[in-house]
C-alpha cells in the first residue's frame, strides 16, 4: 500500500526525501539498495531514479493507469500497444539503460493489456510477460 501523502505536501521535502534516498544508497544501506534494486538498473542510480522510487512509494507509479487508458489501442503513431512500446522500448528505447521497462510491463498487463503471442523485449521484460502468459 502506498504511503500516504501529508495534507499540505511540499515539494522541496519531496526532492530532499530522494536526496537522502540515493545518499543512503551509496552509503550501502540495505533498505535504499533494495529499493534500487528493483529498479534492474544497468549503471549506477541517479537523482531521477531516487525521484522515481519516491514516487512510487506515494503511488503514482499507475497514476496514469487510473485514467483507464486504452491499452489495446493500435491506431496511433507507433501502429502499437502500450505494452508493444514498453517491450520495444526496453531494446530500442533512448532511455533503455535506466528505464524500468519491466516494471511498465507489467503494470500495463496487471491493468488489463493483453499478454502478446510473440515475447519480445529485454530479457527481464521477457521474464515478465512470460510469467503472465504462464499465469
């Protein structure tokens, strides 16, 4: 469950939370380490990745997919789905070192997208849409 936000939040405190988040990250405390981990990062975690976590500990990693998106949707520019991009994006992307593209997975299929008959992606991306198809 996402921790909750004070009634009068303030950004500065935001950005000072992910501050002290990827300090203690690189002070080797285990419960920033773990947090990064789960972010499968290829190179060492930045301020935005530190932001990310942030974020997501106040749940707005799905903020989007509370506005019910349409995740089967192909008539657009790209001739894809969401989750067609997000597999795409983790080989092909300009942000495919530092992306969680597998975390994007598979929010996407826990919102409702459609398992592909073809697993395509990076091989943690592979590993999540296999684990859905199989599920």
């Amino acid at each position: 469950m996402p921790t909750e936000l004070p009634p009068h939040p303030n950004l500065q405190h935001l950005k000072k939370q992910a501050k002290a988040l990827l300090r203690d990250f690189h002070e080797g405390k285990a419960d920033a380490v773990e947090k990064f981990a789960g972010l499968r990062l290829n190179v060492p975690p930045k301020l935005s990745d530190a932001q990310h976590l942030v974020a997501r500990d106040y749940g707005f990693d799905s903020l989007i997919l509370r506005h019910q998106p349409e995740l089967e949707d192909i008539e657009n520019d790209f001739k894809a789905t969401p989750l067609g991009w997000a597999t795409h994006g983790s080989e092909n992307g300009w942000h495919r070192e530092k992306g969680d593209y597998a975390s994007t997975v598979e929010a996407l299929i826990k919102a409702g997208a459609k398992v592909p008959a073809t697993i395509e992606g990076t091989e943690v991306v592979r590993e999540v849409l296999q684990k859905h198809r199989t599920a």
